[in-house]
C-alpha cells in the first residue's frame, strides 16, 4: 500500500485545513498585526486579558451559533441579558448569595429563549420577526425594574461575595481569570452537546433541510424551541457574569448592540449564515477575535467610533468568504 501523500492529496489536506479552520489563521494573522503595535501583544497575560474581554459576547455566541446553524436568528439577546441581569441584581440584594443569583439569571435567559422558540417553532413566526419584538419587549421590561436609571447591587455584599468572580483568578495576581475558565468550560459542553449527542445531530439536521428533517421523523418544532432556550440560557449566564464584573445594571444600555457583536462573532467563526454548518469552537475564536481587532484599533489610535464600521464590514466579509469557501469545498 502506498502511505506517500501525492500532491493532489496535499492539496486537498490543505484545502480541508483552511476551509474549516480559517478562523485560527484569522486569530493568528491578527496577533502578528498586533505584534508591530506592541511587544506585549504576543503574550499570554495579554491573550487571556482578550479572551476575558470577550467572555460576554462569547457565552452568547454560543447559543447563537447554535441558532444559526438551524436557519434561525436571535435579535433579543441583547435585551435577554439586560433582564437577565436586572433580575440577577435583584435576587442577590434580597438574598445575599451567589448561587440563587446565578440561578435566577440562567432560569430568567431560559425563560425568555423558551417564548421566543415558542413562536418559532409552534407558531411559525419568522424568527426575524419574533426577536425583534421581543427585543423591544424584554427591554421595556427592564427599564421599568429600573425605573429607568442603573440596578446597583448592595455595596457591602458585592465585595463581600460576588465581585471575585467578575475579577478573580485561579492561582492568585497573576493566574486565569475565572470569567476566561468559565467561557472555556461552557465552550467545552456546547462542542460536546453539538458533536456527540442526537440534539446536535438534530440542530445541524434542521439547518440543511427543515423539510427532509420532518421526513426523517425529528420533531423540528421542538428543537427549535430547545435551541432557543439553550440561546436563553447561555444568555442568562453571561448576564450573571456581567453583574458579577460590574456589579450594576444599567438597564437603558446595558447589552445593547451586543446583536451585533455576537452575530459578528459567529459569522467570522465560519457558521454558515444561511444555516446547516458551523461549530462553536470558530464562535469562540470569532469573539476573541473581534476584541483583538478592537484591541489593534485602539493600539494604532483609531477612533473608537469606526469600530462599529469595521464589524459591519467583517461580517459582510465573513459572509462572502464563508460562500467562496463554500464553492471551493464542492469543487
């Protein structure tokens, strides 16, 4: 038997690399752009300080690439974690403790996911649609908690019991952020859940054929409700952790235009907008990715208020890269 790799196989090795891991070259070409800003850029105290300044949009994004996947979007995210996050706030004042906090936010994200799939999947509303309303909805909500002005927790019981989990980190001063474990660890569940379990196998089946998935038996309404309850959740967590870092909630802005962020983030970690391909491991290196450019930008002093151009045009990039590779891999 030959084992010797002919050039054709080369290339196609190559090709396969680069098609469903060009968010890893993307992450690396950004950190030698980085490198001719600043000889700290390259170190591991500043890769975990981008990986922590992500964590938020992250944890989200990993509900969302899950939402993309199955041809669907996810408009009220940023709204899910403002409630989430009030309501958070609000638990740990009455109670003290973090446990029922971080209980309250995840149940709260849930919820919330759990009324939007409803709509999606039973009532077959346009997921475009029913997250924009509740977008506006949930946001309303939380403005009237807040009277309109910031939840603020209890100062004594803020660094007394939950400010060392917004800034903590495993082994003193100079270890791993907690929030950076965290966003590893989640990112852990969700690839296993994605490529080892039959709800995976259901959500990708979902994004490629709705129609063939009914066929095969999946009941598609329900995994949708599932997907968007996940979405919730995973919200509802990076809410708690936002409380947590901050230690208020600022309820008129507080997660605003984290959509964008977020889709940015799935979209540049190669999910198929369109649905039926994407992995939540490039969703993980889309955020980083996108505070890394952030990161560089404020390096070379570039106005804060291009940023948001910048993402809008990486995400029509992503979209146009994601189908040139697309054709390529039929090829």
């Amino acid at each position: 038997m030959n084992n010797v790799l002919t050039r054709h196989d080369w290339k196609g090795v190559l090709k396969h690399i680069f098609v469903n891991y060009n968010y890893v070259f993307s992450f690396i070409l950004l950190l030698i752009v980085g490198r001719f800003a600043s000889d700290q850029f390259i170190t591991m105290g500043n890769i975990s300080n981008l990986i922590r300044s992500s964590v938020f949009i992250g944890i989200i994004a990993l509900g969302m690439t899950l939402t993309i996947i199955s041809g669907n979007i996810d408009l009220s995210v940023g709204s899910i974690l403002a409630l989430a996050a009030a309501i958070s706030v609000s638990v740990f004042n009455s109670t003290g403790g973090v446990l029922p906090a971080l209980l309250a936010a995840t149940a709260a994200g849930a919820v919330l996911g759990f009324i939007n799939g409803l709509f999606v999947g039973y009532a077959r509303v346009a997921s475009f649609i029913v997250t924009l309303a509740t977008m506006v909805a949930y946001r309303s909500i939380t403005v009237q908690m807040g009277k309109g002005g910031p939840l603020l927790t209890d100062n004594d019981l803020y660094f007394q019991n939950l400010r060392w989990i917004g800034y903590g980190r495993l082994g003193g001063p100079q270890g791993l952020s907690y929030l950076v474990i965290i966003f590893v660890f989640l990112t852990l569940i969700m690839w296993f859940v994605m490529n080892k379990t039959r709800f995976g196998r259901y959500v990708y089946a979902v994004g490629s054929n709705e129609r063939a998935a009914k066929l095969t038996g999946i009941r598609v309404p329900g995994v949708k409700v599932a997907i968007f309850t996940i979405t919730g959740m995973l919200t509802g967590i990076a809410a708690f952790l936002y409380a947590a870092r901050f230690g208020s909630v600022d309820v008129a802005t507080a997660g605003r235009m984290f959509e964008l962020d977020v889709i940015a983030a799935v979209a540049i970690g190669g999910t198929m907008m369109s649905g039926g391909r994407g992995t939540v491991q490039g969703s993980f290196f889309g955020a980083v990715i996108i505070y890394s450019i952030d990161a560089i930008l404020s390096a070379y002093q570039v106005p804060a208020f291009v940023n948001d151009f910048i993402k809008g045009v990486l995400i029509l990039g992503a979209v146009l890269l994601q189908k040139a590779l697309d054709r390529t891999s039929d090829d």
